[in-house]
C-alpha cells in the first residue's frame, strides 16, 4: 500500500468516499472539487491522502496539522479514515495508518498523532490497536453549516 497525495483526479473517489461514511451529501462532488481545488490541491502538503495497492484507489486518509507550542512542535489529527466499500474487512484500515504513522514519524517537528472517533463498533478497534485510548473530553461547537 501507499500513500499519494490528493490530486484532482482523485475528487470523484474521495466524494463517493465520504458518501460511504455519511450515506449522503449536503454538497455535489463539483462543490467538492471546488473545496479541494481551493484547500487541499497542494501536492505533497495535501491534507488528504489517497491509498492505493497496485494503482487502485482503496481508501482516504485526511488529517489536520496544529502547533503546539508548549512543546516546540505540531499535532496531527486524522480527521477523515475510510477505506472504499469493495475494499472493507480486510485489514486496510489498519495498514493505511501505519503507513502514515511511518511517513508522519519523518518529520521531527510532530509531537503526537491523535484520533477521535464515536464508532466503537468499528473505527474503535482500529484506533486502539495503534494508539493509547485517553481520558480527554472533546468540546465541540458547530459553525457555518452548509
């Protein structure tokens, strides 16, 4: 597996992608290539990832970087983790956030990953096999809805 940034030929599966994780979409997958043309196009900094085994697309990994100065670094939060319908139950998940952590480890400014998810049934399992489940609150306040 690897992982290659967003490009704009990726749009259509990342949208049909994010419809597998909502079931549906407040927005078009032009609207979508208008966000990722205007916010996420940008070569190797792209914030979302695309995996991919021998040349297909099976998943979507996006992810936020924050500073944390207290410790001299950054953040990263994965935001988005899904692996394409065909492609499910077969580990992938797994595999495509190792191979980020591994990318991610290279760049000595990062501090620490996290994750968040309210999917215990699934998305839990992974998490928890390769990060440490805290105690931490999230505080959240929706803004500017679509």
């Amino acid at each position: 597996m690897t992982l290659t940034p967003l490009t704009g030929d990726d749009v259509d599966f990342v949208f049909d992608c994010l419809l597998t994780l909502r079931g549906q979409a407040s927005y078009s997958s032009d609207d979508l290539r208008g966000y990722c043309e205007r916010w996420a196009l940008r070569g190797p900094t792209s914030p979302i990832l695309i995996a991919r085994m021998d040349g297909v697309s099976v998943g979507m990994l996006t992810y936020n970087r924050f500073a944390v100065p207290r410790y001299l670094g950054f953040g990263i939060e994965l935001e988005e983790v899904i692996i394409a319908p065909d492609f499910q139950r077969q580990g992938l998940a797994g595999q495509m956030i190792e191979q980020f952590l591994v990318w991610i480890a290279q760049f000595p400014e990062i501090r620490r990953v996290q994750v968040r998810t309210d999917d215990e049934a699934r998305a839990a399992k992974v998490y928890a096999r390769l990060f440490t489940k805290t105690d931490s609150m999230i505080f959240t306040r929706s803004m500017n809805p679509l």
